[in-house]
C-alpha cells in the first residue's frame, strides 16, 4: 500500500512540477481569494466585535408620561422585559436621575425645579432588534411621546449598512475570484491529463486500478489548493502587521490583537484544499476522461 | 456505423492466432473488444469462462492485469529508459521498488533486450522498441499477450525476430493473438490464421467451430 501511495504521489508531484504555469496560476489565484474571503471575514468578525464593544450602543433610554405611577411603571417594566430582543429593564426614577445631574453640574441646577421624567434604561440583545423594540416601546400608553424612545438609531444603522456592504462586497468579490480559482484549478488539471495522456493510456494498458489513474490528479488539485489557502493565511498576517504599523504611526489609541496565522492557515488550507479537491474531482470525471 | 458485424470465434487456452485482413477489416476493434478498450453491442464475447460484456468498469483493471497489451504504437515513454519504462508499468500495477528492482532484468533479458536497459526509446530501433513494449506486456506474468500489428513498422529480419519471440512465449504456454498484415511472415510462423474481411470471418485456417459473436 505505502508503495503505490509513493507512486502516485510521485506521479502528482511530476504533474505540479511539470504544469508549472497553470499549477502557479491556480495557486496565485486560490490564494487572492482566499486573502479576500478570508480578510473580509477575520475584518467582519472584528467590526462585529469592534461595535459591539461600544459604550451604551445597546441601551435605549425611554421616558414615561408625568405623574406615572409607582404600580403602572412596575407593570409596564415586566411588560417590556417580555418583549423579544429585550436583554434587561432598569427603572431610572426621576430623582435619582436629577440627583445625578446635580452632582454633575451643580452651576447650572441651582434653583432649577426636577425638569426630569420617570425612565427606563432597556439593553436590547442584538442591533437588529433595536427598531422593532423602539417600536413597540411607542405604542405603550405610559411612554411620552417626546422625547419617549432615545437610542443611538443613526449609529445603528451607520454600523449596520457598514457590516452589510462588507458582508455583500466581500462575498461577491472573493466569490467571483473563487470560482476563477475553481476554474484555473479544474483547467490546470485538465493540461496535466492532456500532457500525461501516454502514461494514463500505459497505466490503463497494463491494468492499474482506476485509483491508481485518477488518485494523482486529485492529489494534484488538492495541493494548489491547501498552497493557496496558507499562501492566504500568510498574506493576512503581512497586512495585519501594515494595518498595526500605520495604526502606530497615527498613534491611534485602537487595539489590534495579534492575527492567528496558525488557525488562519488551517481554516484556509483546509477550505483551498476541499475546493481543490473537488475541482479537480470535477476535472477528472469531466467528458474527454482518464479512464 | 458499424465497427465490426459478425464474427463467430473461438480460442483455446495456449494457441497462437492470427488476425489477418485489409485496413478496416476489423483486426484492431476485435482486439479492442478482447481488451474492453470498446463494448461490444451485441453478441457475446467470453473470456476464460467470463462474460465481457457484463464486467463492470472497475472490473477492468483487473481484467487487463490478464493479459499482456502490445499497441501498434508501442506506446513507450519517451524521457524514461528502458528499464525505466518497464519499472513505470510494474510500480502502476501496485509493485514494490524491490521487486520492480529484481524483476525489470529478467524481464528485459527473456525479451533479448537487458543490453540495452538503459537506452532511451528514441535510442533503439524499432525492432528493439518493439521489444520493449513486449517487455512491459509480459510484467504481469499473463496467460494472454495481444499485439496489434507488432511488424508493423518493421524490416522483413527485425519482424522475424519479434515473431521467434512471440513463438518462444507461445511456446512457454502464453496464448498468442496478433493482429498483423505482413503475409509473408504469417505464413513462414505457420499458424493459426483468421481472416477478417467487413467484419466477418472469410476464412479460419483450424476451421474452429465459431462461438463469438460481437
């Protein structure tokens, strides 16, 4: 068995060395869009995380009519923590808010009578949520219609145009590349069958198993990829460290952590190698056949 | 279009036949049908007992590893040696480095060709060319060797040699199946000889009862 797996890595290694052009072109291109795929997604999961560190980004803070009372802002709160997407209810009675703001600046509160109403401190669970639950927070009686639902809507929605524009571009760039690479991949492996057409015909000739036919060109296919997808990860890591550097030199006061090359180059070495292994699969069962 | 219509045959184990006819006789796609190279679409064709028309692909392999194939073209590999060339087919089929090492000379030798093991093809004549793709057919020790016009690119003296060399391997016990147009030697070998002619039998020198059809 370790025989004839040597020979045909042997014979996978002799096609990758032989194809050279195509084997580099199926290679360069796996590995640009697997730098995109993979550095719109490591920069997507890091927005994700950048915005939802925030201060305050999922709170809202919602006022209630004057002269509420002390047991319908009670059941309103347990009405609200039943709404879904709602993480937590906190009343903020109007005292303890203008004893906070006396504290905070007291030039500008002497004399003044407690302008403040009853409130709410809700945290929502996820962005998305926000709206709908502003919504329904409007319908309730108790809340004043002005200023009644405050919430940081603009940023909301800034940040979550911004995540999906990167989500859609990302996609359909590192997509489109994608299926070059598939194609590059599954062309170079159709050359390789073309060029090695008299040592396939021997093999058939003198009984190899179709493993021993076909196992070369699959070993081939999955080596472009698993070289573009670390190629990929090595790529991320040089322009994590530009992008820490010019952070740097701005003195930007933004922490970027240290880019995982190890996991990197097993995610996209894996996902190049599975791609190239079905192309290639593609490749070899295709029309004009090795066996 | 039809490749060949009725042919009625039968081989005993250990014989050694020829396949004689004009281009397009036929001669190549029985053959061809012998090896799987081509399904037959009708008929029946059996070898050693089974059933070529039921094997499934994967059962080809197997099948092939049966017989001894010599193309008309010899089919070697032009950037490897002699030895290499017979090595290349032996490690395919699933031998090991040490036994392709002890078997490749012997191999080379039963075919008179070991002097030049490690010439390159395009360094041998067609004749020691034609040798060596003998020597990759008989790699797998078969009861069976194929040639398709085995003299076909060779001088009266170089086709006599390779004939003496089938006739010595028919003679060790391997059933022999050429398919050739040099008359003039087919008679000298003094064979069995089946003439094809549009894909029919027009005349079988052993006067077999015919059992094959494809």
């Amino acid at each position: 068995m370790l025989d004839r797996l040597s020979f045909v890595i042997g014979e996978a290694m002799i096609a990758l060395r032989r194809n050279g052009f195509m084997t580099f072109a199926a290679i360069s291109t796996v590995a640009v869009s697997l730098f995109l795929l993979g550095g719109l997604g490591y920069s997507y999961l890091r927005a994700v995380e950048y915005a939802q560190a925030i201060p305050g980004k999922f709170d809202m803070r919602v006022y209630l009519r004057p002269g509420t009372s002390a047991a319908k802002i009670s059941e309103t709160a347990s009405q609200v923590r039943a709404f879904p997407g709602v993480a937590s209810v906190a009343w903020i009675p109007k005292e303890k808010a203008w004893a906070k703001e006396v504290k905070d600046d007291p030039a500008n509160t002497v004399g003044i009578e407690n302008p403040y109403p009853d409130a709410f401190k809700i945290t929502i669970k996820s962005l998305k949520d926000s709206d709908n639950v502003a919504d329904k927070l409007r319908s309730l009686p108790v809340i004043d219609p002005d200023p009644g639902v405050v919430y940081l809507k603009d940023e909301q929605h800034l940040i979550d145009e911004g995540l999906q524009v990167m989500r859609w571009l990302g996609l359909f760039i590192a997509g489109l590349l994608f299926v070059t690479a598939g194609i590059l991949i599954f062309n170079a492996i159709k050359l390789t069958i073309t060029h090695r057409r008299r040592e396939i015909r021997i093999m058939q000739l003198v009984g190899a198993s179709r493993f021993t036919v076909r196992f070369p060109f699959l070993i081939e296919g999955t080596v472009q990829g698993i070289l573009g997808g670390f190629i990929a990860a090595w790529m991320l890591a040089g322009g994590q460290q530009v992008f820490q550097k010019f952070l740097m030199d701005l003195d930007a006061r933004v922490q970027v952590s240290a880019f995982p090359v190890l996991i990197a180059m097993a995610i996209l070495g894996g996902v190049g190698g599975v791609y190239g292994l079905i192309c290639s699969w593609l490749a070899v069962m295709a029309p004009n056949r090795s066996q | 279009m039809t490749g060949l219509d009725h042919v009625s045959l039968q081989i005993q184990k250990g014989d050694f036949v020829f396949f004689v006819g004009k281009t397009g006789a036929g001669k190549s796609t029985l053959i061809k049908v012998l090896t799987r190279e081509v399904l037959h679409t009708g008929g029946l064709v059996t070898l050693a007992g089974r059933d070529l028309g039921k094997l499934k692909e994967r059962e080809i392999p197997a099948l092939r590893r049966e017989m001894g194939i010599v193309p008309q073209d010899f089919g070697l590999l032009p950037r490897k040696r002699v030895w290499e060339n017979v090595a290349y087919a032996m490690r395919a089929v699933g031998h090991s480095r040490s036994e392709v090492r002890l078997k490749v000379p012997a191999i080379l030798d039963s075919v008179n060709i070991g002097h030049r093991a490690d010439a390159f093809p395009h360094q041998l004549s067609g004749g020691e060319q034609q040798r060596v793709a003998i020597a990759r057919a008989l790699i797998n020790n078969p009861p069976l060797l194929i040639a398709d016009e085995p003299t076909g690119n060779l001088d009266p003296e170089r086709s006599w040699e390779i004939m003496e060399l089938l006739k010595s391997l028919n003679l060790k016990g391997t059933t022999v199946l050429v398919a050739s147009h040099d008359m003039m030697v087919i008679h000298r070998m003094a064979r069995r000889i089946v003439t094809l002619d549009g894909g029919a039998i027009v005349s079988d020198s052993a006067n077999t009862e015919v059992e094959l059809d494809a």
